[in-house]
C-alpha cells in the first residue's frame, strides 16, 4: 500500500459526513453478518474498523456498540487462537491518528492549521483577546529583573508589526538565551532582502490584503508552524514582558514598537514550553518556522572537508537555495582580532563572498545587543531606550570561521526539489514486551520512485529527512538514528564492499537526521530504517523524501516463512573490529546452512540479516564464502552479502543463496568496543546457524610479544642473516600438539613463522649459531592481515626454536606469537 504523504483536510461538507456514516454503518452490518456466520475474526476485525470509523465522525454511542461487540467476540474466543487485527502503518487513518497525537506538546494543544478558530475570527468579538493558555514562564534573567506583562500599545504607544526597510542588523536578542531564534530570523530577513521573496519570513497571522503581518485591533494572533509533521497553529495573545522601566525584556528590533519579532518570538517560545528556552540551533528554528531542510555540518567533526563545503554553500547562497548561521563551541574564550565572541552561542551568516584574488568571506551578525555579559546588562536594569543602534556586521575569512567556529547550520529550500512526500509513523513500546520492543524501535520501509526508471535524470538526488515528534519539548532522552540503503525494485542489491571507513548512522538526541543519497542504475529504490533508543513511551516520527522523481513509500519486504534469532556478546576476547585489523578473526562467526528444497529444482533462499546492539556500538555483518569455516582474513571476491558501512547500533543486509555452507561474521569498527548483540535472520528456507569455535579452542594458549629492529631484522632464509632474527624457544615436557601463529604490527608486510627440532649440543641458556631440522612451518611469505599461522602439528617432548621472519632484510615490526598446545605444561620465551 502506498503513502501519498498528504496530510488530513479539514471536516467536509455534510453530505460526506453522511456517505461517511454510512459506510461505518456498513462496516457494522458486515460484521454482525460474518458473526452470525460463525466466521469471528472477520466479524471482529470489521466491529473494530466499524468503531474506528464512527469515532472520527464523533457518533461515540455507535462507536461503543461496535467495539462492544468487538470485545464481547475476543473475551468468548480467549484461548481459540483470534487472530489479531493487523495495523497497517500507511493507511491514512493510522497517519492522520499520529498527527492528532502530535498535538499534545508540553501539556498545550497545539492543533492543525486547518483546525480551530483562526486570529482573524476573533476581531469579530471586538473584546481583547487573553489567552486561555495562560502567561509563559519567565526565565531567571527575566524574573532577576521583576518583569511585568503588559499589552504594547498601552507601554510604547502607537505600534507596528514590521516596516518595510526592516534588516538582519534592526534584530535584537536581549536578556533571552534564544540566540539561535535571533539569528533564524536574522537570516530569514537577509534571505528576502536579497531575493525580493517572503516565503523566508514566518507566517504570522492576522494579515493585511497585501499578505504583510497585520496589527490585530483586539490582540490575537497566530503562527503558522511547521511541527511533529504538519502545519499547526499557536495562538497568543499581544501580551509581552517590560522591565519596570518599559523596556521590552524580549526580542525586538531597535525599534521597540515594531511588534513582529517579539511576537514571532513569543509564539515560538509558546511551543517551546516559555521564555526559559533552554537553547536550540538555528536549523531546527527555521525547520519549525518555514519547513527548510535542517541540515547540521561539524566543523570539528572527522567527515568534514573544507573546500567542498565551501564550493557547496557558496553555490546554494548565492542561488538563493539556503540560509545559513553558525554556532560556536564550548571552548573557555574564543577571541578574533581583538573581538571576544561568545561560546555556545548562535551567530547569523549575512553575506559570502570570493574577491579577484580567490580569498573568501562570510559577514557574521550577533544579534546580542551588548557584548558584554548577560551578567553585566542585568546590573544595568534597563537598556536605555534612546540608546538603540544596529548590531555590527563582522566581516572574516572562510580559513578564520573554521577555526572559530565549531558548527554551521544550514537550513535547505525544499523547492530545490520538485516532490516532497510524507510518511507519519509511531515506535509503540509502550504497549510491547521487552522482546519485542526491539522490533518496535525500528520501522523500516521502502520508498520508490512512482514509475519504473529506464533512464537515471540528470538531478537523481534523494534527501531523505527523519523528525522525531516532540510532545515535552525539554525531553532530550530519546536518541534517533536513520539508515537508508539502496536496493534494487525487488530486493537489497548484492553489497559486497568492503568498508573501512568511519561508521555512519550516528544517534543523536537532535530531533532531525537528514541523509542525502541518489538514485542510480543499479540501486532504483531505498529501505529506510527509522530508529529510536531510549525510551518507553510511545514516540511519533515523520519520514519526509524529497526528490527530483515523484515517489512513495512502501511496507517493507513481506514477513519471511522462517524466522531465527540468536543472542552473543562482543568481550575482550571476541571483539576483533573491522577487517583491516589483525584480530578482526576473532570476531563472533556463523556456520550458517542453507539446505536444499526437495522435490524442485535448487531454488535460491532469500534471507534477511539484522543485527542490533547498543547505539553506540559501529556495527557490521557479512556472509562469506567460507564453507562454514572460519574466516581469518576478508577481501571482496570471498564476500556474499554485507551490510555495508559500519553502522551505529544496527547492520542489515538482504541476498539470495543457493542451497549451501557460508560463514557468517559479525563485528564492531573498532575492536575495543564490547557490549551484548543480537543477530536475527528471516528467510524463504529452514536455515540453521551454529557458531564456530575460535582457532585453537579447547587448547591451551601462551603469547609472546617481540620485534624485528636493526641487526634482528634478519628475513628469509635466502639470506645469510635468517639466523640473526629473534629466536624463542618451545619447551614441550611431553608429547603434545602445537600450533602457531604469528602477526606483524606493520600492514603489508610479507612473513612467515617455521619451527625448529633445537640443536641438541647447544645448551638452552646459549643462543643457537644454527638450526636443526624443521618441524612445521606456515609455508610461503603471505602479508594476509591476520598474519602466518602453521598446521597443527604433533610435538614430542623436547626443545624447539621459533622463528619469525620477514621476507626481506631490514624490515622493522613489531610481533606477536601465538603459541597452541594441547598440554598446559608448554612453555614458550625469548631466547635472542
């Protein structure tokens, strides 16, 4: 079933409501029909839609009658095996139920646009509006300087809502710590003074005729905001706090009287839960205010690259596809050129540039009235009415910001974009076990584009953005994360890269993640995963695309006949990181056997591989060709399936295998990172997995650490110098099995470990001058990154030397041995 991503119009006309009635009523005979026909989970499911469908019409004692019946069929069959009613996500009674729930922020309703009394309905009435809601909580600045409430006309006279010649520099952040709002509508003013455009500007109603923000002769007005997935409305009354003095203690421009950002702010504040904000960014401000894209770009982070970053906003600013500002970090000072600038604070990004010369520049503007402290504008009392100047415009080079700065927030233009398409989902865990809250905390759905692709548009660009729905605004546990891997239209295409680089899919508290992918020949669809930690409670979230193709989203692949979950652990022994390390073979590994169908032809098994762990776990699977053996080392030609990147706290993959024995490894990025797992598997076949035993398990185990250095980095043996390579005896009291393993420290490095009968007439505390014959070895030189290992062979009781080598002559490692033996008495040191 498709979600077309359109949020729910208002009541229609009557004449719908009752072809609406109707078709509940229906509902309702259709299930009095199948229960009088015994056949009780069709009766059921048709009483529960029939109750669904009376209570959005409101008919509350019709609703109560069917779901009367509903419960009175389940109560009878307790035991029977009723079959559940199934939700389905995409429906559009199950999406608009998740905007409704939206409403409820910090205790408030906030209702859709298209709901409630508008500000214009009120002038009506002719009386002074006061909210019902009540005055917001002041915050501690504010109460430090005994604000009091007071309707503007009655402080500052004649008033406005904005002049024509307002500009980024008139914005004013007072005693308030929401600088991130200050900049947001800095920027948004700069954006339509350069482009002659007020779709930028939020949207504060009531209206004159020529769509400016007007003056409400009775004090009510409305924000139009972009919130848990829709437009709603915030409704204020014009109230605002002054200080005894009649200075305005909240944002303003430097003309007090111009009413529109202070009531923009009071608005947005209203949604935030009061003055008392305890601080945002600038993009999820201009998300709420606007619906841009929320984009966030560490400047500190390891992903970031300087010269791409600027190529790319510099293009999008000057085509007027984004706005941006910039925030500092919580370093002690940060000083430029003699300016103190504040940490953790919020500056807006007026202007880039690029002279004849190539330099470039950003103009940054604070819109902090003062410099100085918070502190010390509070021993002032009042900020002097008469005394209003425009803030500074700072002007710096791209190389200065970046080290000035820690983050930039850049909020997109949607219209970059010729579809944009909504999907509105829940995470219940609330009304789950603690098995199946895992299932819960991710939502994975497919999106593809509306027609078949026979040709990949030149702007194949997909943007796909997760916003977490906030009912308590000042909840910062719950943790979100979005994956999105590429698929084809049927299935997940065969990944077999093998990726090394940082992890991707990061949790975080914000509430927006934004990936940005593409579509292409071989990848023509996208399984976007939508998770969530940290809670259990239920959460509301919306998954928004936007795309140059118009698209849709899908359920995800049907449920698989076969379903197999097993738990492990990640310890110091078992945690081997990513295959770039030599212990990545120590990594948790799976026989995993696929059998064969009888009586058709050998048919593929479709499977379906997820992994979870801690969100701050990187993880990966891979199916490998490895006969249900162990893996050791992994390249990409032995490589069946993976999923891809590491990945924060989950790791899917999708394939299709022939009837057979593979091997399957999970791990983590980096092998210090321990934690609990879970590794579940759907599929078309009855499979089994059974964990592999690591190497030399049920055997006793001694390491030894060394280096090859100057005269001891002696190579093979097709050198004179063989001998002078560090040597460690092996002392075997009685007959046992030994097997050994060497590995070198320094990537690409080509050796080998033999070992040796000890010479008989050289005493043990001497360095032997040579070798007796050799015992067992690991065969040729081999740079595998989980080094050289020998067979497991037999050892009668005696002393042998071991010796490990590079291949060519001064090469300097360090190494460690491994020594197998099935008797704990085996001994092992370094004798030269």
């Amino acid at each position: 079933m498709k979600a077309s991503g359109s949020r729910p119009s208002s009541t229609g006309p009557s004449s719908a409501n009752k072809a609406a009635e109707r078709d509940a009523a229906a509902l309702y005979a259709k299930g009095a029909q199948a229960e009088l026909c015994k056949r009780y989970d069709a009766a059921f499911r048709a009483y529960v839609d029939a109750g669904a469908a009376f209570l959005r019409l409101g008919l509350r004692a019709e609703a109560g009658k069917a779901l009367g019946r509903a419960e009175k069929i389940k109560a009878a069959r307790q035991g029977m095996g009723l079959a559940p009613v199934v939700r389905d996500p995409l429906s559009e009674d199950e999406q608009r139920l998740v905007l409704k729930r939206g409403a409820n922020v910090n205790g408030l309703r906030v209702p859709l646009w298209e709901e409630g009394e508008g500000a214009s309905d009120a002038l009506e009435s002719g009386m002074a509006y006061t909210d019902p809601d009540g005055l917001l909580k002041l915050s501690p600045e504010q109460e430090r300087l005994s604000t009091v409430w007071h309707r503007p006309g009655d402080v500052l006279g004649q008033i406005t809502l904005q002049s024509e010649n307002i500009s980024p520099e008139d914005v004013v952040q007072r005693v308030v710590e929401d600088c991130s709002l200050c900049g947001s509508l800095a920027v948004c003013l700069g954006y339509n003074a350069r482009h002659r455009a007020k779709a930028m500007l939020p949207s504060l109603f009531p209206c004159t005729t020529n769509g400016q923000p007007g003056v409400s002769p009775v004090g009510k007005y409305d924000l139009k905001v972009w919130f848990n997935g829709a437009h709603r409305r915030v409704t204020i009354d014009d109230q605002l706090p002054f200080d005894p003095n009649g200075s305005p203690m909240c944002l303003s421009t430097v003309r007090p009287s111009e009413l529109w950002p202070s009531l923009v702010e009071k608005a947005y504040l209203k949604l935030m839960g009061g003055y008392d904000f305890p601080g945002s960014n600038s993009s999820i401000d201009i998300h709420t205010l606007s619906g841009w894209i929320p984009d966030h770009i560490e400047i500190r982070g390891p992903s970031f690259q300087r010269e791409h970053t600027w190529l790319k906003i510099y293009q999008s600013f000057q085509a007027g596809e984004t706005v941006l500002t910039a925030g500092t970090g919580h370093r002690p000072s940060i000083s430029w050129r003699n300016i103190e600038l504040l940490t953790a604070h919020s500056y807006a990004i007026f202007d880039l540039r690029e002279d004849g010369g190539g330099e470039r520049y950003l103009t940054i503007i604070d819109s902090l009235k003062s410099r100085q402290t918070i502190d010390h504008a509070l021993a002032r009392l009042t900020l002097e009415k008469d005394a209003e100047r425009p803030v500074e415009k700072v002007e710096m080079t791209w190389d200065d910001f970046c080290n000035m700065f820690d983050s930039i927030y850049v909020s997109w233009d949607p219209s970059m974009f010729a579809h944009t398409v909504h999907f509105h989902g829940m995470w219940r865990p609330s009304r789950l076990s603690d098995a199946d809250k895992e299932d819960s905390s991710q939502q994975v759905f497919r999106l593809k584009p509306d027609q078949a692709i026979t040709k990949i548009p030149p702007q194949s660009d997909v943007w796909i953005l997760l916003t977490r729905h906030r009912n308590d605004t000042r909840k910062v546990s719950d943790y979100i994360s979005l994956h999105v891997e590429e698929t084809s239209d049927s299935m997940k295409a065969n990944t077999t890269h093998l990726a090394s680089d940082r992890p991707a899919g990061t949790y975080t508290n914000s509430p927006h993640v934004l990936v940005k992918t593409s579509l292409s020949e071989a990848s023509t669809a996208f399984l976007v995963t939508a998770l969530c930690d940290g809670t259990d409670e239920d959460v509301g979230f919306t998954l928004t695309a936007y795309s140059s193709l118009s698209m849709h989203w899908e359920s995800a692949i049907e449920k698989l006949p076969f379903d197999l979950k097993i738990n492990g652990s990640f310890t110091s022994r078992t945690s081997g990181g990513n295959h770039t390390l030599p212990s990545y073979m120590t990594n948790p590994q799976y026989h995993l056997k696929i059998p064969d169908t009888r009586g058709g032809p050998r048919s593929k098994a479709r499977l379906l591989l997820t992994m979870r762990a801690a969100k701050e776990l990187a993880l990966n699977v891979a199916i490998v060709w490895g006969h249900g053996k162990r893996v050791f080392d992994l390249v990409s030609n032995d490589v069946a399936a993976t999923s891809g990147a590491y990945s924060y706290g989950r790791a899917h993959t999708e394939v299709e295998l022939l009837p057979g024995d593979y091997t399957v490894v999970v791990s983590t990025f980096d092998a210090s990172q321990q934690g609990p797992f879970s590794l579940r598997i759907e599929s078309s076949h009855d499979v089994r997995l059974q964990p592999i035993p690591q190497e030399g398990a049920g055997m006793f185990v001694k390491t030894v650490r060394g280096q090859w250095s100057g005269s001891t980095a002696g190579g093979s043996a097709k050198f004179n110098s063989y001998t002078s390579n560090p040597f460690f005896e092996l002392h075997v009291p009685s007959a046992s099995e030994i097997m050994v393993r060497l590995q070198s420290m320094a990537k690409s490095t080509f050796i080998n470990v033999s070992v040796f009968f000890a010479p008989t007439s050289t005493p043990s505390s001497s360095l032997p001058r040579h070798l007796d014959k050799l015992l067992v070895s690991s065969g040729p030189y081999a740079d595998a990154v989980s080094g050289a290992v020998t067979q497991l062979a037999p050892a009668p009781a005696g002393r042998y030397i071991i010796v490990p080598s590079t291949y060519d002559v001064g090469v300097e490692a360090e190494f460690r041995i491994v020594v197998y033996s099935s008797k704990t008495s085996v001994d092992v040191m370094h004798v030269g």
